[in-house]
C-alpha cells in the first residue's frame, strides 16, 4: 500500500496498491521534490474514466515502469473532481503544450510545480508514432539531467503565460441585445440538422447552450433544442432501460456512448428536458425527466442524503457490459444496435412491462463502480434538478429528496467556519470547496426555496453566494477565482469561465448574484455579476457555443426586471398558476420571511395567499385568484 490508502477519493483509492510510490498533492510531496531536487509526475484523472483504467493497468501495476517512475520522480496522482484548480492548470498547460487535452493527463513538473511536458494517455509499447510510456519516462529524466536550466526557464515562461490568462482585462464594450441574438446565430451555424446538437462527434450534451437557446425562445431556436433533446433521448447515449444520460456520444447519432454516468450530465440535463417540457408541452420530455431523476434517486442517491458522483464506463474491465444486451436476452433485434463483443445497444421505444423486465434483470448482473464521494458543486447542481422537478411535476417524494440533498450541503458539507468543503465521503470531508461549489450550492438552495416556500433556503443560499464573493473576487480585473484566497496555492491562480460541461463558477455565481440582487435590491451583487460578464463578452462574440450559461447570465441581465412575491404556502393555487410559465428571468421570493426586502409588506389578503408582481420593487396590486395571474403578469 502506498500513500494513497488514506485519502477518501475513489480513484485515488484504485492506486492505492500500485507498486508506484504515489503522494497525493500536497506539500509532503513537493517537499520532497525540492529537497531531492527530484521532477515530479503528475498524474490526473478521475474514477470513471475509462483510458485512466486503462493506463493504470498497463503502467501503474507494472513494476517495471513503477521501478522507473520511482527512481527518477516524485509520483503524484490527483483526482481532477477533488482538485479541479490543479486540473485547471495543468490542463491549460497540457493544451498549450500539445494542442489538446484529456483524461489521463501525464503532466511533469519542476520540483517548484512548473510544467515543462505533458501529454495524455502513453501506451506501454510503441504505438501509432507515440513513444512507450517507458521510453518517456527515461527521456525526461535524462533531459531534467542535462538540460535543466532550459527546462526551468521554458517552464517558468509557459506559467507566467497561463497567468496572464487570469489578468485580463474586462471588455469596455456595450453589453446589449445584440450580443445576444449574434450569439444565436453563432450556435445556429454549427448546428448539425440530421441529429441535433452542435459540431460533429463526439457530441457531448450542450445543456448551458440549449439553456439560452429555450430562454431566446424563437422558432428556430426551439427547433434546434427540440432535434437535439430528440436525438439524445432516442437510446444509447441515453439509458432507455434504467434512465439517465451516459457521458457522451462517440458518433453523430447519440448511440455508441462512453458509459460512464456522471451526476453533472443528469442534473443538468434533467432541468433542460424539464424546461423543455413546460415550454414545449412534449410528453416525452416530461418522461425523459422522470427517468433521469428516478435513476438518479436509484442509483447515486446514499444513505447520508447526498448523491454519488458517478457510475463507471467499465464492468469487470469491460467498458459497458452492463448496459448492453443481445438477443438472446429476449430484445426484439429492431432494437439492438451492434456494440462490441457480440454485444449490442438498445434505441427505440420499449413498452413499460419490457422496460421493467430488462431493468429487473440488468439489476442482477455484475454492476460498474460506484464514486461515492459526494461533491458540493455537482449535488448544487442535482439539488436545483430535484426541487424544480419535484415542484412542477408535483412529487413530494422527490421534494423530500431535495431537501435532503440541501440539509447535507448546509450539514456535513459545511465546515464550522461556515465555509463549504469540495467533497465528503465516508463520513470524511475532503478539501476547501473552491468557486463552483458555492456557486452552484447557492443555485441549488434558491430552487429549494421556490418549490418549498421556506425561508432558510433562501437566506443560506444569500449567505454562501456573499461568502463566494469575499473568497474569490478578483478586485482588479473582475471576476472571481477558482480557488479561495489563502487557500489552495499552487504557481498560477487561475479563472474558469468556459461553460462546459458544466456552468463555470463564474457564469453561475454571476446568475445567483443578479437574482439575489434584484430580491435584495442590492446594486453591488449586481456589479459583481455584471463583472464577470465583461470578462467573458469578447468570447461571447467569438464561441458562444463554449458559454451558454454565462448568455443565460447575461440574458437575465438584459430583461426588464420582474420579481414575484409570494405571501402564502406555494401549493396554494395562485402561487402554483404564477409558478407555472417557465419564466426564467423572474426572480421568486416566497414569505412570510423576516430580513427579505422584496417581501416587505407583502402580506395574506384577508387571510389568502396573495402573488405580487412587482419591477425594481414597484408592485401591482395583489392577486389572490389563480385565474387572474396570467392578467397580473402580463
């Protein structure tokens, strides 16, 4: 065993009998690496990545390349969910570097942690132009010999440039509408008609992108979430057997996934479908939601209360097994699409007592792995999913669960100091929680609030959202940090601001500030969001694409402000009539709560729950009947 017995992440946990002499990150081995004078290899990957699987059992279990890892570096293997600031800039280092990324990354270090090589995935033979891993192994080393000083000064030139990525300058450009509607036609022109989504393959799930595109509303811009929610759900990339989204598509069609199941890509695809859903009135959207959030409940839901992070890609060394059937298993052969190993894919519409026979038996078969470290940022996420689920489609049972996710952010998630922590696994918390964590906590607890009325979710998710901006807020520039000052030090600090595969902590705290602002008519909230969108506006121009939840952001920002109060229990009738519409640029507060501005004097009429529909705090009269909201809000 090596170092790594002791850490609480899954992956870490999977090298923890590797004959490599692993650290986790951290100062014992950079320590190390000075006082030895010794490169350090960065290792980084995550549980269910499947060629980190792969890599590990054809190098890290080899003792021969273990015996050469050990000789000539300090080994550090990072869990890029735990860590995504070390991930951040090592992979920005990789890319500029190589020109691409990816899981593993095999980056190598100077004994301060300047990256001077990277790569990805190296085989363990010669293969298709690459060198052995071996082979590197030995090259670098001999390099870090006999060309030290190069080395350190290229190295040192390649961190000031990734540091510099963080001090840009904010645009002094308008933010207006146009930025918008040129954002529109930037997606339009990469969308792929035959299938849906954007690009070719792989396709990944666009839910920011097809966020904005619901929230803009046009013809055209429905037409393309619908192709693309109905190319996705067809089968394969999503589970029409046990529900849920795998991570994503390797062809133009949706069906041959990578089968990993990450707890991001279903929060958030199970709000798009939702959204889509109240827009569009598509029963099949309706149902892609109730499966996604019934496996999500299923499968990853623990017994603390939060939710797993992830189902591997791999059963028993076999990437989708489980998930994939023959016809001797009594599936019409319409249905099955050829996978690999004789095995095939299921796409089309099952009947439900096929669906539940196939489910039933899949359940009794060899199971992927489970990481069952419950991360802050992701259950923010799978939180905001499960409250408006619940709310809208009217099921306590799922109500319940999300105030169950929420108490396990504001309980074993939280440190005593009132900061949050990125993970928690085993009754064991695991680091600082960094810019996405709170942003997407304080998300989460705000669709608490709506589908609940009670007040503490809507002071606790004020509370994390200032408390972000006091750890992470870049004063010169604007903006906000990945990682909180004083913590976390590593040799460049660094923003993320790209929308993918989940919403940046920028895009996202900037979204929870203009909706807290405008329920606590705070103009400051407000410039620390309008902050971050003039970072992010020469992007918006040229890849709109890469950054549909800061347009959603910005979308917020641009509308004419409406706030709804609500005085009374939300299951009220004239609270769920102006709850119903999807109006994602209305800010709701539901009292009675002390300390709210919005809900000031915002009372019961004649003891009835009554909806007040005000702009910048200027009301209309209360309604108390559900038939007059459509009049109150138009």
């Amino acid at each position: 065993m090596n170092r790594l017995a002791a850490e609480t992440s899954p992956y870490l946990l999977q090298h923890a009998d590797n004959p490599v002499d692993w650290y986790p990150w951290g100062d014992e081995a950079l320590e190390r690496a000075r006082t030895e004078d010794r490169p350090i290899l960065l290792s980084v990957g995550y549980s269910a990545c499947h060629w980190c699987h792969v890599m590990a059992h054809e190098s890290f279990e080899s003792p021969a390349t273990a015996a050469l890892m050990n000789e000539h570096f300090v080994n550090v293997k990072v869990d890029r969910e735990e860590r995504p600031d070390v991930d951040a800039l090592y992979m920005d280092a990789t890319v500029a570097m190589t020109g691409q990324g990816g899981w593993p990354m095999t980056v190598f270090l100077t004994p301060a942690g300047e990256p001077f090589y990277a790569g990805t995935y190296f085989p363990p033979e010669p293969r298709h132009g690459m060198p052995s891993f071996p082979q590197l192994l030995l090259a670098v080393a001999q390099a870090w010999k006999e060309r030290r000083d190069d080395i350190q000064r290229q190295a040192r030139t390649l961190v000031d440039a990734i540091g510099s990525a963080s001090r840009v300058q904010p645009s002094r450009e308008p933010l207006t509408s146009a930025v918008l509607a040129d954002a529109e036609r930037g997606i339009a022109r990469t969308f792929e008609p035959a299938y849906g989504g954007f690009g070719r393959a792989p396709k990944f799930p666009p839910a920011s992108t097809l966020e904005f595109l619901l929230r803009r509303g046009g013809t055209e811009a429905i037409a393309m979430v619908a192709a693309t929610l109905d190319g996705m759900a067809a089968g394969g990339m999503y589970d029409v057997v046990g529900g849920g989204f795998h991570r994503y598509s390797v062809d133009d069609r949706w069906l041959v996934p990578h089968f990993e199941k990450m707890l991001y890509d279903n929060a958030l695809l199970a709000s798009t479908y939702l959204h889509a859903w109240a827009v569009t009135g598509n029963g099949r959207y309706r149902q892609v939601v109730e499966e996604t959030v019934d496996y999500m409940l299923r499968e990853l839901r623990l017994a603390d209360g939060g939710l797993a992070s992830a189902q591997d890609a791999d059963t028993n060394g076999v990437e989708g097994l489980t998930f994939t059937w023959t016809e001797e298993d009594g599936v019409a052969a319409e249905l099955l699409h050829p996978f690999e190993h004789g095995r095939s894919i299921i796409r089309g519409t099952l009947d439900p007592e096929l669906r539940a026979r196939l489910l039933e038996e899949r359940s009794r078969r060899p199971q992927p792995a489970l990481d069952d470290k419950v991360l802050a940022s992701w259950n923010g996420l799978a939180l905001a999913a499960l409250a408006e689920a619940a709310r809208r489609l009217e099921r306590e049972d799922w109500l319940a669960a999300a105030r169950e996710v929420g108490a396990f952010l504001l309980g074993p998630l939280s440190r005593e100091d009132g900061r949050l922590s990125r993970a928690w696994r085993a009754g064991r918390v695991g680091g600082e929680g960094f810019l996405d964590d709170y942003a997407n906590a304080a998300h989460g607890l705000l669709e608490l609030h709506v589908a609940t009325g009670e007040a503490r979710w809507l002071h606790e998710a004020r509370r994390l959202a200032l408390l972000a901006v006091e750890l992470h807020r870049d004063d010169e520039h604007g903006g906000f940090f990945l990682a909180a000052k004083g913590g976390h030090e590593l040799v460049a600090r660094t923003k993320s601001l790209d929308d993918n595969p989940i919403p940046s902590g920028n895009s996202m705290l900037a979204h929870v500030l203009l909706r807290l602002g405008r329920i606590w008519g705070d103009d400051d909230l407000e410039r620390h969001a309008v902050g971050v969108l003039r970072l992010v506006e020469p992007a918006l121009r040229r890849a709109p694409g890469a950054f549909g939840w800061a347009l959603c952001a910005l979308d917020l920002w641009l509308a004419p402000p409406r706030e709804i109060a609500i005085a009374g229990p939300v299951g009220s009738p004239v609270a769920r009539a102006a709850l119903e519409p999807f109006a994602p640029n209305a800010v709701v507060a539901v009292g009675p709560a002390e300390g709210v501005p919005l809900l000031a004097g915002k009372d019961l009429v004649d003891g009835r729950a009554a909806v007040y529909v005000c702009e910048r705090f200027v009301c209309r009269a209360p309604v108390t009947d559900a038939g007059d909201v459509s009049v109150a809000q138009a």
